[in-house]
C-alpha cells in the first residue's frame, strides 16, 4: 500500500465576525437594545430573504444575558398561500389539541400564570404527564406543562 503524502488541512478554530463598529459599544445590553436590534435584524433578514422569492419568521429573543449576550432566531422558508412559514409544531398541535382538551386555535395564545405571561408554542404526546409546551414571553425559556392547568389558565385569561 502506497503511504498517503498529501499535507493533511488544518481546522482552526474561527473567531466570530466582527464588522468595525462606527460606534463605541454600551457597557451592557437592556431590554429596549434588544429589541431594537431584533428588529432591524429581522427587517434586514425579510429583506434578504426577498430576493430569493423567501420569506422569514420573526427572530426570537433567548439565553439573553443583559451583560453580555443573547440569542436570535429566524426561520426562513418559502411562503404559503397566506403569506406565512409552514409549522409542523403547529400543524401537530392543532390535530392534538382536542385529544387534550384545548381547541386547535389556541396554538400561540397567551396566559399568565404566576405573574408571567406564557405562550403555547407545542405539544408532545410522548410526555403524558407534562404534554403542553410553553414559553415564558419576556425571556423565550421553554416550560413543560399539564394540559389541565392550561386549559384552567385559558379560561381564566379569557375572565
């Protein structure tokens, strides 16, 4: 057997890009910043996405650490007919609901519970005990949650 003698490349490690800051950067982040940014960086993204016949899911906030960082997310796909992105969380969620007591509209709607504001953003069946999942709306953290108390906190939102 022939030895290999072709160099082998070496990975480094690249850092992450940075532009050249026309601005001194804040000292910390807040909430209002966060925001901001999440804005124009959707808006950019929907125009990027555009050209290409794409359109784009608002980018959530998450891990935000005021001190130092957060996470942006953004789904890309093409349109449906209505203008938005193909979901398979909410298509499963919407043929579970009535299996769990809940209506398949209530997919994205909002309860308070504990002095935060949740939003329905799933359902798994393989977690008979926990199946709704939900996240907290100021911070994006994902909760697991029994269907009863939903269905409860629903109702009293809608009092």
């Amino acid at each position: 057997m022939k030895k290999n003698t072709r160099k082998q490349k070496r990975t480094t490690h690249k850092p992450p890009m940075q532009a050249q800051a026309t601005i001194p950067p804040p000292r910390n982040l807040t909430p209002e910043l966060c925001e901001s940014l999440r804005r124009d960086m959707t808006k950019a993204c929907l125009e990027v996405a555009q050209t290409h016949g794409l359109t784009v899911e608002s980018g959530d906030l998450s891990d935000i650490d005021l001190r130092h960082s957060f996470n942006i997310g953004f789904r890309v796909g093409i349109p449906q007919a209505d203008g938005t992105l193909y979901s398979p969380d909410k298509a499963m969620f919407e043929v579970l609901a009535p299996h769990f007591g809940l209506e398949p509209s209530d997919y994205g709607r909002t309860f308070k519970t504990g002095g935060d504001l949740h939003r329905i953003v799933g359902i798994n069946p393989n977690r008979p005990k926990y199946p709704i999942s939900t996240e907290r709306v100021s911070d994006g953290r994902g909760f697991k949650m029994p269907a009863d108390n939903v269905v409860m906190y629903l109702q009293q939102s809608e009092a």
